[in-house]
C-alpha cells in the first residue's frame, strides 16, 4: 500500500480510550474522501443524531498523495461526519490544505476517527506514535491563534518543525453552527460547521509533529510529474503576486482581495508549487485568501466610496481566530440593511449600529457578537436560513 501508512488513530473521548484501525480494511475506497466515508459508516452506530450527539463522530482523513511531493494533493485533508450547518443536519464532508494532513503521515498515520464526548475541555496530542489526551482548560477561551502558540510553546518551544494543529476558537466553543476548524493562520474546513461538532465533544484542538515519511512506489516517476507540473503551472518568478488560478499556466492573476501595504511574504501548502497565501508580520501572520479576504470587502468600499481601507483586512483575520466560516457571507446581512429592516427599533431589533456597515467597529461587534452569540449573534451563529426562521422571514426571504 504505497503511499499509505497503514494506520488510523481512533480516539474515543467519552472513554479515553486510544486505539488503532488498519487502513488495508478500507482500502478499495481509496483516498480521504472515500475512507472517511466508510469509516464513518462503519463507526457511527446511528448515523440520524444530531451532529451535536456524542455519538457522532468525525474522520480526519488524508489521501495516498499526502505528504508527497505532489502538488495541492499532498496538503489536503478531507473532514467527514454529520453537520450542524446545513438544514437538515446531514451527513456532510469538508476540506482544507496547509500541512497537516503532511505531518500527519509524516507522525504514521493515514486518518483520525473521533467520537464521543469530553467530560471537560481536551486537546489530542500525537507525537509520532504516542498519542495522549491533554486537558484543555487553559486554552478554552483563547482564540485559535492564541490556542497554537500555547501549544507550540509546550510542544516543541523554539524548534522548527512546528507542531500542525487544528483547532476551534470562540465560535467553535459556543457551539456555532458557522463554526470552523481552523490550521495555521487561515487554513480552515469551513463547510458543515465541525466547528461546533468539536465544540460539542469538549475538543478543543489536536496537534501533531512527525519525523518520518511517505512511501511511494516510484519517486523518480514522481518527481519528473512534479517537475512538468512546476514548469507549466508553478509560480512564475516575473509576477510573484499571490494567486491561486493554477489551470491558467504560469501564476499571473492576484486572489488576495485586499489592498494593504503591510509587508508579506508568500506562503505555500505543503508540496505546492504555487504559494497562493501570503504571511503578515501579525504574529502567526495571515493566510487568508479569496473568500475570507472578500468577506468584507463589498461592504467597505460601498462605505468609503470605493476605495478600500484596513477594515477587509481585519474582518479577514478575525474570521480566522474566531474560527468562522467565511462562506456563509454578508450578503443576507446587507439585503436586511438596504431595506431598513435591520437595527435598534427595526422590524429585527438589535442594538448593532447598521449606520456604521462597512466600518471597522462594526465589523468588529459583529464578529464578537456571532463568536459568543451575544444579542443578535445568537441568531447570527445559527447561519442565516435558521436567523430567517427565528425572524419570521424565512418564507418572504428564501
């Protein structure tokens, strides 16, 4: 099975219980998406529960290319279970790149499978082939960027390869069907709210360092691939811009969607030729692209006449360190305003200043509010066709 490790980690939460599954059993599936399918079948005993039930249960599955020399193949990683974000709650998939499904294999394994439910707040630490379940009290409340620097810093303090680690933040905590989980600065499996799934298992991060490797049945084969695909789709040193438009031969167009003079570097998912993120002086730095650097933007140069200021930038990084799904948009939020419905006295009563959308504070309050689903953000949380039902709109809005 090459390009496999071989093995799963399942680890049960409600018992404490770690222990390992063979990913031969699952191999005529084959890669992330299919394994993680099937793994969920075979483990969860009711696959009707709500996606806040302990019996749910989360895969983290990576694919044969993970962790090889395979561009955007080697960094993905598929996140399975039942969602909390669609409506009905449903069996559901979502995905996201940066290192960890890597360093996954790098640590030996092909997947996480995760069930039950914490009896307190806990993180998964795996380093290699040890795996221990750490009390998480002191990084409930912290945000996701605060989460992996507490974590690196008693992981490996001051060595480089830093730990991976996926994590929820304050949105993720309060059980937020908009949740996301996030890795590194910007690296999120946004879709299917598994924000608030870990939320509700008390699982608030897993970390994970590894020192070994992939391997594959041919690596010069491999390298050659990589090699053609670096020459016909990689970055073209001429116009070194951030962009992710691969399938259009050497990287011209930008997709980092703000217009901010702060200093930044590019940054790329493991095994990528490309580099589509850029890195900020911001601590961690920011890693957002497309839709979370877009999430605001609409909404700002409306406000300043079209020209865009700092706000898209701070909206972005927010999203990230709340863990909130980018994709659920303002849009909804904006159509409400235009038509006057939204704000204190309005048909939706709510003490956020609508006269401000578009601005710094507000952007700011909103986030918090939908983080710590305080006031409206209660409604917020609950993604914006629930909000509607709340609202009595669904019908007219739909």
């Amino acid at each position: 099975m090459s390009g496999y490790t071989g093995k799963i980690l399942r680890v049960n939460l409600s018992s404490g219980e770690i222990s390992v599954l063979p990913t031969r059993r699952y191999e005529q599936w084959g890669g992330g998406h299919g394994i993680g399918s099937a793994l969920f079948w075979d483990l969860a005993k009711n696959k009707a529960v709500s996606g806040f039930d302990p019996r749910n249960v989360v895969t983290i599955m990576t694919s044969p290319l993970a962790g090889t020399l395979a561009p955007g193949a080697s960094a993905r990683v598929e996140v399975q279970g039942i969602g909390i974000q669609s409506y009905p709650e449903w069996f559901t998939r979502s995905n996201m790149g940066g290192r960890f499904g890597a360093m996954l294999k790098s640590a030996g394994w092909d997947g996480i499978a995760i069930e039950g439910r914490a009896k307190q707040p806990v993180w998964i630490d795996i380093r290699n082939s040890d795996v221990k379940i750490k009390d998480a009290k002191s990084l409930w409340g912290l945000d996701t960027w605060q989460t992996q620097l507490e974590i690196w810093q008693q992981v490996c303090p001051g060595i480089d390869p830093k730990p991976a680690v996926l994590v929820i933040g304050p949105a993720g905590e309060h059980l937020s069907r908009i949740a996301c989980l996030i890795h590194d600065a910007g690296h999120a499996a946004g879709q299917g709210g598994f924000g608030g799934v870990w939320g509700a298992k008390n699982l608030k991060a897993i970390s994970v360092v590894g020192t070994g490797g992939v391997s594959v049945a041919n690596p010069s084969d491999l390298l050659q691939a990589r090699l053609w695909s670096q020459r016909g789709y990689g970055r073209d040193p001429n116009h070194l811009e951030s962009s992710w438009y691969s399938w259009h031969g050497p990287m011209k167009p930008q997709i980092i969607l703000w217009e901010s003079e702060q200093k930044a570097r590019l940054k790329a998912c493991a095994g990528c030729h490309i580099g589509c993120k850029e890195i900020t002086g911001t601590g961690l730095g920011n890693e957002s692209s497309c839709v979370a650097t877009a999430f605001y933007k609409d909404a700002n140069k409306e406000k300043h006449q079209g020209r865009q200021t700092e706000s898209v930038y701070i909206a972005a990084n927010l999203l990230q360190k709340y863990g909130i799904n980018a994709y659920e948009g303002l849009g909804y939020i904006r159509i409400l305003n235009t038509r006057g419905l939204l704000g204190t006295g309005m048909a939706i009563d709510c003490d956020l200043n609508f006269g401000r959308f578009g601005e710094t504070e507000f952007i700011e309050k909103f986030l918090k509010m939908t983080a710590y689903r305080q006031g409206i953000g209660d409604d917020f949380a609950e993604g914006f066709y629930r909000a509607a039902q709340r609202w009595g709109r669904l019908e007219q809005d739909l």
